[in-house]
C-alpha cells in the first residue's frame, strides 16, 4: 500500500515536471528568438532558403471581441507616431482607431465639424463614411486620411478631434480616362498626395495639397511577351486594331518613407517590376545590392509571390506582404532579406486573407479581413538586434552597428546579412583586408571585388618604393644586358675585320 501511495506521488511530481518543463520551454522558445509561428528563413547567395531564427511572435490580437458591434472587415490599416492603429472597415463603414497595446479608443463613421456639429456636403446631406478602404495617418501635419472608395471622396481629419478639415473629391483638371475612385492614400513630407486607384493602368493619382490634379506618377512597365511582340511586328493595321491591347500594370497599394520617395506594389503577373522605391521622376530606384532580386519567394521554389502591401520604416527597412501564401519579407534598405516568417494555417497567428501591414515602432501590425482581426506582432530578441543593426548602420553610426551584427551572428552563424554589414563598416574605414574576409564570409561577391581593388591599391601605395626599386633595377639590368651585349658583338666583329 505504501509503495502504491509512493508511487503515485512520484508520478503526480513527475508530471507537474514534466508540465512546468514544458511551458519553461514555451517561454524559452519565445525568448530565444524562436516562435512556434513565425519560424522564418532568409535566401543565400545560392538562393537555397535556410532557416533563420525568428524575427517577431505574436504579441496581441486586435478582433470582433474588442468591439461592441465587431468587424465586418478589415481593409487597411496605418499608424500614428504616438502609437494609434487605425484599421479601415469597409462593410460597416467605419474607421476603428486602437491605441498601440490594441485598446479601443474611437469609432469613427459621422464626421464632425470643427464646432462639435455633425459635418454637411453641399447638398445638405450627413458626412459619413460609406466605404473606407485606405487610411495614412500624415504626422507632420497631425491628418488623417481616409480614401473612401464608394463615396470617391478623401476625408482628411485632425488627427485628434477627428473633426473634419476638408474633403477631396475628383479634381476638376483631372485628365486620362480612370475614374477617380481612390483606394488607397498616402503623403509626403511636401503634403503632395498620392492615390491609388483600383485597376488603373495611368499609374498613381498625384495631387497639389490644395486637392487639384498634378499628373499621373509612377506608370508601371508590362512585361513583354515575345510571341505577340513578333506578331505585332508583322501585322497589318486592320489586325493590329482587332489584337488585344497591352495595358500598363495597376499598383496595388503605396506609402511614403521619411525621405519623400513612394514605395508602391502590385500584384499583377504582368509586371516587370514587383516592388518599387519611385524618386520625384517617377522611376524605380530601388537597391538590390543582396545579389537577389526583391520578389519575394525566388521563382525556383516553384512559387510565385502576389504582394498586396508594403511598409517602411524611417531607416529604410522596408515589408511586404504576400497574398501568395501569406508571407512577410523583410528588407534592408539595400534590399537584402533580413527575413521571410508567416503563411496560412488554422493556427492562432496565420492567416486566411491578409489585406494590409504596417510598422508601429519596432512592431509589425497584419491585418486579416476573412479572420476579422488585426496581429500586433513584437520583434524577438533576435528581431530587435535585427532591425536595431540597420537602423544604427542606415544612420551612420558604423561601430554600434558592428557590434549588433556581430549579436546577429551568436543567433545565426550563417546569417550572411551580418557579414556583410560588418564588411561594409571595415571598407568604408578602408580596412580593406579585414572587410574581404567578412564579405567572403557573406558570399557578397561584389563588395568583395570593392574591398580586393582598395587592398590592391593600398599595397602598391605602401610598398611603392619596393616596387620602384624593383622596376628601376629591372630596367637598369636590361639596358646593362643590352651594352654588354651590343660591346661583345663589337669585339667579334673587330676579330673578324
């Protein structure tokens, strides 16, 4: 009897060990820079996928049980510099705003004037939001924009009354043929306004700050089929008319970074272009010095990547978000993957259709419009060195960002980024030998070719006089070889004579 009670009070501790074990694990898991969820993985210069430690988990849940009413979907979302997320509901005709822990603080569907009245249009008739599909929160002037696709209007509201300040509807000068039925919105830091329009292949809707028209920006290219090219080139006009027209690709979403350049996807197959970073000029100028394009999943895992957003930071770190199977990557502002987590599943943290991202302080914040919810996710340990490493090598700050690689490394011997930025801050000391080796490490060939040509220089430079010595020695050998021998074949021939 007393072995059976000893027996069972052994198995009653082992259990409560083995229980506490576990969830020691969990917590571990997650603190280590790993998550159940969003295991990641980055491309080598091969462009084999290789594991990574995890950059984010997940942090908080924005869903149908933070509001009374609940979502009927969720469009798109933006956030303030204070922390607010603002998500765009479309079905009930609502902007939600949450503070950064995803704390409800205001609906937002009658907009009001600045004297606490409900806001009119001119034919008398309530102001009120019918179908916002886009918000940007514009910190510089402290304005929010709501891109209200069935009402074709941009509300612009304080940033925190909500009052309205005005209304921007179609402009009187706007020329082409796309309606004006904006989808998405975003500022830039000179207040110019970009729309994006839904199936529109004029480009992006670019307007003065007074709301008139300024000139369609930014046109994505097609790509060219060569079949119909050589058909085309060979056709009679009456034929000409009678084959289907090949129309520039539509964006499918856009923001701004801090220094006024417009970051723009789209997910049309037709595009020759998935990603753009577009100047003042309207041209793609985007970098992608990692030795692999910026088009998510490489084309050789059979998978094709569908990008419906993207987000940027103020120190050039830029995510986009794949419709494909639910991806985020994440980009240097050289355009090396820092790493590639998330995908679709039933699991608490995936997604079914994910709609919008966007970047909230070091966070990440996901929306999904079949789940009705929004996913706040934190950076892990590994995620903070992470981004913390480009912001400080994106500022300047050369030594602080060394050191942050290298904490890249002791997670990730193989993370060829943090080689890389280490090689970089020894090139631009003119450490040339130092930052070969770190750039063979990261296999970054080019750099690599960068720091050869300053070591090569260096070397001659500093052992210039070896080398002088050498050549004047080397000319004075020849020339004595040529008076020895022009002296030995004057003597023959005085022999001979």
């Amino acid at each position: 009897m007393k072995k059976q009670m000893l027996k069972r009070i052994a198995a009653a501790v082992l259990c409560c060990l083995v229980v506490f074990t576990s969830e020691a694990g969990v917590s571990a898991h997650a603190a280590d820079g790993n998550s159940y969820v969003y295991d990641g993985y980055v491309y080598d210069f091969w462009g084999e996928a290789q594991e990574c430690p995890a950059a984010f988990s997940l942090g908080g849940i924005i869903d149908s049980d933070s509001l009374a009413y609940g979502f009927g979907s969720i469009d798109d979302v933006c956030t303030s510099d204070d922390g607010r997320i603002f998500l765009a509901d479309k079905t009930n005709a609502r902007v939600n705003v949450f503070d950064e822990k995803g704390e409800f603080l205001k609906t937002i569907q009658t907009v009001y004037a600045g004297d606490k009245k409900i806001a009119l249009n001119e034919d008398g008739t309530q102001v009120k939001l019918a179908g916002p599909t886009g918000t940007y929160y514009h910190d510089k002037n402290d304005e929010l924009y709501i891109a209200d696709s069935t009402n074709k209007i941009v509300y612009v509201l304080d940033g925190q009354t909500y009052y309205l300040k005005r209304m921007i509807g179609q402009p009187d000068n706007l020329s082409g043929v796309t309606e004006y039925v904006p989808s998405k919105v975003t500022v830039d830091m000179a207040d110019r306004i970009y729309i994006v329009v839904q199936s529109s292949y004029e480009g992006i809707i670019e307007l003065n700050e007074d709301g008139s028209f300024s000139r369609y920006f930014g046109v994505n290219e097609p790509g060219v089929n060569l079949i119909e090219f050589f058909w085309k080139s060979i056709a009679t006009d009456t034929q000409k008319e009678k084959m289907g027209k090949i129309y520039a690709p539509a964006f499918t979403n856009v923001v701004t970074d801090s220094e006024g350049f417009v970051y723009a996807v789209t997910n049309d197959s037709a595009a020759v272009d998935s990603v753009f970073r577009l100047n003042s000029k309207g041209e793609n100028v985007l970098r992608e010095m990692g030795g692999i394009p910026v088009i998510g999943d490489l084309t050789s895992s059979g998978v094709t990547s569908s990008f419906i957003d993207v987000a940027v930071t103020d120190y050039g770190v830029y995510a986009v978000l794949d419709n494909t199977k639910g991806r985020i990557f994440l980009y240097d502002y050289d355009g090396q993957v820092l790493n590639v987590f998330g995908g679709y599943g039933k699991t608490k943290g995936q997604f079914s259709k994910p709609t919008s991202i966007a970047w909230n302080g070091y966070n990440l914040v996901v929306t999904d419009t079949d789940l009705r919810c929004a996913y706040i996710l934190n950076p892990t340990d590994f995620g903070q060195v992470m981004l913390r490493a480009s912001e400080e090598y994106y500022n300047g700050n050369w030594d602080a960002a060394t050191e942050l690689f290298r904490e890249c490394i002791r997670w990730n011997s193989n993370y060829e980024v943090a080689y890389v930025g280490i090689g970089k801050n020894h090139l631009m000391k003119d450490e040339y030998e130092d930052a070969m080796y770190y750039f063979k490490l990261g296999n970054a060939r080019t750099y690599y070719s960068d720091a050869y040509n300053g070591y090569r220089g260096e070397q001659i430079r500093d052992n210039f006089w070896i080398i002088a010595l050498l050549f004047v020695a080397g000319i004075s050998a020849l020339i004595l070889s040529e008076v020895r021998y022009h002296k030995k074949a004057g003597q023959k021939g005085g022999t001979d004579r």
